[in-house]
C-alpha cells in the first residue's frame, strides 16, 4: 500500500517543481499548491485504498 503513495507523492512534487525550476512567476504558488494538496491527498487515498480492497476482494471470492 505505501508503495502507491510513494509514487503519488513523487508525481505530485515532481509537477509542481516543474513550474519553480522553469522560473516562472507562479513556481512557488504551484510547488505550494502541489505540496499540499500531497498533504490533504495523501490520507484520503489511503483510507479509500484500504476500505475498497476488502470489498473488491470479497466480490471476487463469491463470483469465483
């Protein structure tokens, strides 16, 4: 499971660097911007992960 947010954390900050290394006016809006919606993001992903595993898993156990 922290595998995929690693990765989506990566994305996200990677993006939102873009703009600041380029040396545009609005880099450090969008690399704040990008950091936190990493940090409201995060969480909820990982809760939506967790509930939707056990309930994907349990379809697939009665149509098997």
């Amino acid at each position: 499971m922290l595998y995929h947010i690693f990765l989506r954390l990566t994305v996200q900050a990677s993006i939102g660097a873009i703009a600041l290394s380029e040396g545009l006016a609005c880099g450090e809006i969008v690399l704040t911007a990008s950091v936190i919606a990493i940090i409201f993001t995060s969480p909820v992903g990982a809760i939506l992960i967790d509930w939707l595993k056990s309930k994907i898993f349990l379809q697939n156990k009665k149509n098997v």
